[in-house]
C-alpha cells in the first residue's frame, strides 16, 4: 500500500500512469536503466545499434553510451551552440534506420540550460526512434506532462525534489521494451529485480505531492532571485560572463565563468564565508579538469575552470541573493590580489 502511494504520486507529478513508474535507486540507475535497456532490448529484436546523445549529458548517460560505445555499438554525440543548445535539426540529421535511441537531457544540471526536448521528441516519433530524457533537474521544479510531451522514457530523482536520497524513477511508456539491469525476483515489472526501498519510495512520493502542490509559485519566485543574480553579479564584478542561456534555463540556477580566478580556491574562499557553491557537477567534485559542458560550448579552457554554479532553493531569500552579490566579488578580488589565478 505504501509503495502504491508512493508511485502514485510520482506518477500524478508529471501526468503518468503509475504503471508507467519504474522505481530505482536515483537518477544515475535510471539513466542506465533507459540507456543499457533499450539497447540490449533493440540489439535482440532487430540488430539495430546506434545510439545518439548530446555532448553535454550527465555523465550517468555520457559513461553508459561510451561503455556501449566499447561494446561495439555505434553511439554519436550531438554538438551544442554557445549557450549549451542542441539543435533539433542536428538531431534529425543524425537519425538513421539503424538508431534505436536519442537521449537529451531536460536541463543541463552545471549550467542550468533547458532544452528543446518537444520539438526533438516530435522528430524522433515522426522517425520511429525512442526517445529519453534525462529530467532530474527539472521533475518536481518546472511542469511536465508526459501524456502530451512526445518522451517514451524519463528520469527523475528524488532528492533532486527535496525526498531522501537512494531513490529515483525511470518513466516507461507503455509498450516501450527494455532488458533489464538487475535479474531476480521480478520487482517493478522485471526491470529491477530487488526489494524496493519502501522509505525512500514513501518520502519520494511525499516530496512529489508537495512539489506538485507549490511548483508554480516556488519557481516564479526562484526565477526572480536567478535573474537579479545574472544581472547584477557581471555588473558588480568584471570579467564575470553568465554561461547558459540567459532566459531558457532552471528557474533556481545561476551560473558563470569568472576571469582570473580558479574555480576550487573560490569554493574554498565563499566556503569560508558560510556560501555553499560548486564549481561544475556536484557529481563531478574533486576534479580540477574543466567541465566537458562549457568545453561543448566552445569556453576556453582557462576560463572554464573559473566556473561558478549558483544553486537556488526553498529556503534562499532575497536577504541571501544580496550577501551573494557583496561576498562573492569582494573574494573574488582579493584571489585576484593574491594571485591565485587559473
């Protein structure tokens, strides 16, 4: 009972049929889940083997598509413009009779850049070929019907929504065919053979009713604290240029790349000034390469390394955009000072 509610209002979030909620262990396995699955799934029944992505997915997707890339399958990754784009266009060029799956993210988790996933949808089914999105970013902050969006699979997670973390979903549409991951016990329709981790569904499927109920008001407001961010903070500090699009992106991300800083001696600096940042994924902390996102969209690599996401939540008032505004140059300038420079 408690499972059934759970996916239930998963499910009722972005308009499914709770048959068509597969729970899993968070964002990363259902991006496998899609990736792996329909691959394996499309390779038994017709032989076909190519898969295309964009370069700037979650690495959940970039590594699983590299990892069949080694098994011998043929994966291509699209290019995307100055603002983290994918163009439509460039994915109906890349379709062929032998492509099984396109996967493009929602929105881009390091820049915040959402993309056009209803007119790439729309080319896919007219051509026949799945689609997958990665939606964890968005599931839960911005509206999302599936019973009207052209998308045959999509991933969520749940704490990205305020829930525990160590759970996530993948949406299947009905009729859509994977292998499986896991082999068992047969668990959520045999995709994901396991017990199902009956607290984590419980408080995914609390966080997805309370996200249904306060998404609306909640990302307005967000979008305004992020816009006075953008605009202000390239005015007060020189050398800031806002990366992503400037107005088609996550209602609750801020992000730039800054000249004549390295992006982990900021952290460490804001750190110090009670200001929780990140420098690109927060899946990708510890790395001092520059994000494979702002590469993709044509940054220099010295500038790149000076990247700093802003992430916004429930509880950030204007109080805090302010403090943002004031520390953030002030520590900046002082690295300048002090030469600690990429």
């Amino acid at each position: 009972m408690a499972v059934a509610q759970g996916r239930a209002s998963v499910a009722a979030l972005i308009a499914a049929d709770e048959r068509e909620i597969i729970f899993t262990s968070g964002g990363t396995e259902a991006d496998n889940m899609a990736v792996f699955g329909r691959a394996y799934s499309a390779l038994r029944r017709n032989g076909a083997d190519e898969i295309i992505a964009s370069s700037v997915e979650h690495h959940a997707v970039l590594t699983a598509c590299g990892e069949l890339g080694r098994r011998g399958f043929r994966v291509t990754f699209l290019p995307v413009d100055a603002r983290g784009v994918v163009d439509p266009g460039a994915v109906a060029d890349a379709i062929s009779d032998r492509t099984i799956l396109v996967s493009v993210m929602h929105a881009n988790n390091e820049v915040g850049t959402l993309q056009p996933i209803e007119a790439i949808g729309a080319i896919c089914r007219e051509r026949g070929v799945l689609f997958h999105t990665d939606a964890v970013q968005t599931v839960g902050h911005l509206p999302i019907d599936v019973s009207g969006l052209p998308v045959d699979l999509l991933s969520m997670s749940a704490h990205k929504l305020y829930g525990p973390k160590g759970v996530g979903a993948l949406y299947v549409r009905k009729g859509v065919k994977l292998a499986p991951l896991l082999y068992g016990g047969g668990h959520e329709k045999g995709l994901r053979s396991g017990t199902e981790n009956v607290p984590g569904i419980v408080g995914f499927g609390a966080a997805a009713h309370a996200a249904k109920r306060e998404m609306g008001s909640e990302a307005t407001r967000l979008a305004l604290l992020r816009d006075h961010l953008l605009e202000e903070l390239p005015r007060r500090l020189p050398g800031t240029i806002v990366s992503g699009h400037p107005s088609l992106r996550l209602p609750g991300l801020a992000s730039f790349c800054i000249e004549g800083v390295e992006g982990e001696s900021l952290l460490l600096a804001l750190d110090e000034a009670g200001i929780a940042a990140s420098s690109g994924s927060a899946c990708s902390t510890g790395s001092v390469e520059p994000s494979h996102v702002l590469l993709a969209m044509g940054i220099e690599p010295d500038l790149a390394r000076g990247h700093l996401r802003l992430s916004l939540g429930r509880e950030n008032t204007e109080e805090d955009i302010e403090y943002l505004l004031e520390a953030v140059p002030r520590v900046t300038k002082s690295l300048r000072r002090m030469g600690l420079s990429a």
